[in-house]
C-alpha cells in the first residue's frame, strides 16, 4: 500500500524500505504530547498497518527533540474536573479509590 493510503492529522507513516513502515507522533511543538486525536489515530494506523500484506515491520518515532512527553494536560483536563466533583460530592472523609 502506498504512504497516500496512510493520512492522519497527528501521525506520519512512510515506507523507507521494502516491508518496514516507518510511523511517526508529529506534534513535535507540542513535544509530541498524545491529546484525543493521536490517540485516535494510533490506534487506526495500527490496525490498518497490521492488516497491510506489504508491511512486516514496523519502526516507531516522535518527531522533533522527543520521542512524547505522554498524555497532553488539555485531553486530561474533562476528566480530572469530573474525578474532583466525583471526590467531593463524597465528602472530606472519603476516599476515592481508583484502581
């Protein structure tokens, strides 16, 4: 399959050599920080990769100084809003547990 087939917003993939796919987190101003879209995207071209005949191996990058910085703070933020009025509403006392 060509790299055309293999269009994403927050990933590039290339084919550098025969068989190997070369996919890339391409959000290098953001130190490559996974937010809902690359996490979306990772998984699609991971599936589309594994059901490509023409790939056999894979290798995995981040663009720019770094390879991810991990999870982008702003994907987080709806849900640590909701574990914080979740911790509340249970009053001073309780305890959340999270498991």
């Amino acid at each position: 399959m060509s790299a055309s087939a293999y269009t994403y917003e927050t990933v590039k993939v290339s084919f550098p050599a025969p068989f190997v796919a070369h996919v890339e987190l391409n959000r290098p101003k953001k130190l490559n920080a996974i937010n809902d879209t690359m996490w979306v995207e990772i998984g699609a071209v991971f599936n589309q990769l594994r059901d490509d005949e023409d790939v056999r191996a894979i290798v995995l990058s981040g663009a720019g100084r770094c390879f991810t910085s991990g999870l982008d703070c702003n994907f987080l933020a709806p849900f640590s809003t909701s574990l914080l009025s979740t911790s509340a509403s249970l009053g001073s006392t309780s305890k959340l547990n999270i498991h």
